[in-house]
C-alpha cells in the first residue's frame, strides 16, 4: 500500500485470518508446543 493502513483497511486485509485464528495463534504460544519446549530445555541462561 506505500502507507499504514486505516483501522477499516487493516481489519478488512485481516479478516481472512479469522477462520485459521487457532492455528496462526497456536504458534504465539511457543511454551504449549511440545518441540520448542524440548529445545528450550537444554537452553541454560
């Protein structure tokens, strides 16, 4: 678009994501996933 979008422009490019909400999300959520909570495991700090 060249610009930020108005609130109505990014809520009608983002309605497509609405019916896959739970699997885009379920991604936001690293420490429910088995694999990266295995990796992150062995991680020391």
């Amino acid at each position: 678009m060249g610009k930020i979008p108005t609130v109505a422009e990014y809520m009608e490019q983002v309605k497509s994501l609405e019916a896959k909400a739970a699997e885009v999300y379920r991604y936001m959520n690293f420490d429910q996933i088995p694999e990266f909570k295995e990796v992150a495991d062995t991680v020391t700090v």
